[in-house]
C-alpha cells in the first residue's frame, strides 16, 4: 500500500502542478509566476494535512515531490505556450488530482491515527487546497466556493467511499482504487449533467 500511495502521490503531485500552469498562462503569467502557481497547487493541499496531523511536511521529507512539481511545471509551460487552449481544459486534469489527492490524503491521515470522520475531511482538505491555492493566487474565485458543480462534495463521497470499504473489509489497495473512482466519476457527471447542491436563499 505504501508504493501506491507514493507513485499516487507523486502524480497526483503532477496533475495539480499541470492544472496550475495552465491557469497561471491564461492570466499571461511569466516563467517566475507559472511556477510559483504551479508549485503551489501541487503542494498546498498535503502541506496542510501534514501541519494538522503534526507530521513532517511530506514534500520536505522527501524532495522528489518538489522536484516532480517544478519539473512538471517547466515542461507543461514549454509545451503550451503559443498554443490555443480551451478556457475550461484545466478542469479534466483539476478532477483527476482532485481524485488522487483526495485518496492519498484520506490513506495517510487514517494511517495517522485519525477518527474516520476526521480522515474523510482530511481527505478533501487534501485534494481541494491546492486548487484554493492557484485559484487565489490567479486572482479568481476558488471553485469550491463557486456556485457550481460538486467540488468539495465529490471527494467527500469518495473519501467516505473508501473508508466505508475498508470498514467492510476490502483491502486498502482495492479500496484506494475505488474511492478514486468514485470522486473523479462524480466530478466528471457533475460537471457534464450540471449537479449542484441546493444553495441558501432567504426571503425578503
């Protein structure tokens, strides 16, 4: 379990350094302010979950993360630039790190010791940070805050996913596939079927 949470983590790592580069381009950022975005949104989100569980700070334990967010920075910016890309391109790669970071960061805070309610958020602090991050920085409204498609509520139902099944006796592997399953599939029919949450509306 602990080489899938690695490799999962690393390219979870990637996709979200992706999603940062080419929302920093559409701002016209430079090289300086693509990788500051694009660093930021690969490792907000675990930096967070690891100042709450007082544990060492994963991407300082272990600089090949830093090392895969920078990389993945300076090749996605090469690569793109020029080109004409669709406004909402981002959001397919955002759900998949959504997906991965969300899964890694439930595994790690229930191997950490904590209660499963605790984890389950842990987990979506994981995989939504980040997108925080770039978006703030991007000078946008974050998408969690955005009246919207699910966001947040996707890896939520997938972290609780995999943790129901671990209850239930379904190996960690099985259940990390799973509960990624899950969140990207919820993301994705969110996002083509329109699938909010009903939202506060007081009367006059």
């Amino acid at each position: 379990m602990e080489f899938l949470l690695y490799w999962v983590g690393l390219a979870a790592v990637a996709v979200n350094a992706l999603t940062g580069v080419l929302d920093a381009g559409r701002k016209q950022m430079d090289l300086v302010g693509v990788v500051m975005v694009g660093t930021a949104t690969a490792l907000g989100g675990g930096t967070v979950r690891d100042i709450l569980l007082q544990r060492p700070v994963f991407w300082l334990s272990d600089q090949i993360y830093l090392v895969v967010a920078v990389a993945t920075t300076l090749i996605v910016f090469f690569a793109v630039r020029g080109l004409r890309l669709p406004p909402r391109l981002f959001l397919i790669p955002d759900a998949i790190g959504l997906a991965l970071f969300t899964v890694v960061g439930t595994q790690i805070s229930l191997q950490a010791g904590a209660p499963w309610l605790a984890a389950s958020l842990l987990g979506v602090i994981t995989g939504v940070v980040g997108g925080v991050v770039r978006d703030v920085l991007c000078n946008e409204v974050p998408l969690i805050f955005v009246r919207g498609e699910l966001y947040a509520t996707a890896a939520w139902i997938g972290s609780l996913a995999l943790i129901g099944l671990q209850s239930l006796g379904v190996s960690a592997i099985i259940a990390a596939w799973a509960g990624m399953a899950t969140v990207l599939a919820v993301r994705l029919a969110a996002m083509v079927f329109k699938i909010t949450l009903p939202t506060y509306s007081s009367r006059e």
